[in-house]
C-alpha cells in the first residue's frame, strides 16, 4: 500500500469502526447491563473473533480475490439472525429478569465472527488499499493490524460509555433495554437488507 493512503485507510477506519453497528452496540449493552469487568470478557471475545475473522479475511482476499463474496451473503444472514437474538434477549430481560443480552467470550466472538460489517469493510479494505498494489499475503498483514482499530478499538470505546453511563442508565433501565433492542432490531435490518 503507497504510505499516501494511509490517511483514507485510518479515515475509513474511524468511519465505519466507531459508528454504530452490532458489536459496538453489543459492547455497550453488556456494559450498561453487566457492568465493565463481565463486559470486558465479552470484550475479549470481539478481540479474539475480529482477528481471527480479519485473518481469514485477509485470506480469502489473497487467495480468491473479491470472487468469494457470494459467501459474505450467507454470513450476513447468519450475522442480523444472531443480531436478532441478542435484541430478543435484551427486549425479555426488560419484561422478567435482569440477565440482559448474554455477556461472555464466546457471546461476543460469535457476534464478532458473524458481523458483516466489519467483514465486509475488511475485505473493502484489502481489495481498495493493498490488492491493487501488491499481491502478497505479507502485504495485507500490517493493513490487518491496523484494522484492529476499527473493531475492536471501536467495540472497547462503545463498552467504556456504556460503563460510564451505567449508574445513570440503572434508574431507566427498562427503557433503556427496549431501545437497545430496538437498536440491535435496526442493525440486524440493516444488515440484511444490504
């Protein structure tokens, strides 16, 4: 990649990693529900999801260029119906009990694993800033790393506001659950319709 597009690259970045999408408002709901230390293993899994979802991508993009993205189609399905749970479980908790959207490692890696959006901006990223520069798979790694940025950066950035807002959110509680839900909804429908 020409060291000139490193600026689009890291605007790109901060575009789609920080704006609203399922982890990020996933990390946010296991805050404001959980509190940031569950939250933070929840984080862990996004961490460990991203990079293994980055490196596969990263990849794919090597091996079979932008051909596989057929397949992206299947996953975005599988991503918005997993989106779909989470916002079930975070609508029930608001009616029964206090457990909210499931905060855990494995939690979070499957919506990390499953999530479009940071695969599809991956795979943009790869075939935009390193493809039509270079051909080697070594060459997508540092770009990889930097996309670590965008996912899970983003994803800790939305779970420390929503540690933060915790004890204001904690007096409204039920409604707050029902617009996470409702968020979580939106991006699932997203998701799919795209």
């Amino acid at each position: 990649m020409p060291i000139n597009l490193l600026p689009s690259l890291l605007l790109s970045i901060l575009a789609v990693g920080y704006t609203p999408g399922p982890a990020n408002i996933y990390a946010l709901s296991c805050a404001l529900t959980h509190g940031r230390r569950k939250a933070m293993t929840a984080w862990m899994g996004l961490l460990c999801g991203f990079c293994i979802a980055v490196l596969i991508a990263a990849a794919m993009a090597h091996f079979a260029g932008m051909a596989m993205g057929g397949y992206t189609t299947w996953l975005k399905y599988i991503g918005a119906a997993y989106i779909l749970y989470l916002a079930w479980k975070t609508f029930k908790a608001s009616i029964s009990d206090r457990q909210g959207v499931p905060c855990s490692f494995r939690d979070g890696m499957v919506v990390q694993l499953t999530n479009a959006k940071m695969i599809l901006f991956d795979l943009t990223a790869f075939s935009s800033f390193v493809l039509p520069y270079s051909g080697r798979f070594v060459d997508l790694l540092p770009v990889a790393a930097l996309l670590l940025i965008a996912g899970p950066g983003g994803n800790l950035v939305w779970l420390l506001a929503g540690s933060v807002l915790r004890p204001m959110v904690e007096r409204h509680q039920k409604a707050v659950d029902v617009v996470m839900a409702l968020a979580l909804v939106a991006c699932a429908a997203m998701i799919a319709l795209r």
